[in-house]
C-alpha cells in the first residue's frame, strides 16, 4: 500500500526503529509467532495471531495511519515455500 509522505523504505526502516526501541521487550515474551502492527507515526500497536485483525483495530483507531507489521521472533514475517525458522537469542 503507498503512503503520499512516506517510501516503502523510510515505514519499514522507521517501522523497525520502533519495534526495537519500544516495543520488542513489551510484547516478545509469551507472543512469538503473533503480528504486532505499527502506526509509525504515532508508535501505538496491535497484536493478534492473525495481522488482518491486528490492521483493521490499528486502522479502527486512526484510519490515516502508516502501518508496519512484524512477526514476533521471526525474521520475516511471511515464506514462499519452505519453512521459517525463529530468531535465535
């Protein structure tokens, strides 16, 4: 989805920026494999096993926001085939 003020590069660089510095210790344990997605002009965030429901809560609560998604302890979020493995650490 483009966002008029933002590149893809500048929501992701400054999706993980937040997710690190604020958010990671909150949310890691007890939710590994859950989405957390991020307005990342605000910071505020919604976890949910499923991202579609974490999107539209974070959408619900400001529909203009720029959203950011991570899966807790994983490197990426999604795969094309094979297999995705846990963060080590």
């Amino acid at each position: 989805m483009p966002y008029a003020n933002h590149s893809p590069e500048e929501v992701e660089s400054r999706g993980e920026e937040i997710y690190e510095q604020q958010i990671r210790q909150n949310v890691e344990a007890g939710n590994k494999g859950k989405f957390v997605v991020i307005d990342i002009e605000t910071g505020e965030y919604e976890v949910d096993e499923d991202d579609l429901q974490a999107t539209k809560r974070a959408l619900a609560k400001r529909s203009e926001a720029v959203l950011y998604g991570v899966r807790i302890g994983y490197p990426t979020a999604y795969t094309l085939g094979g297999h995705i493995t846990m963060e080590q650490g």
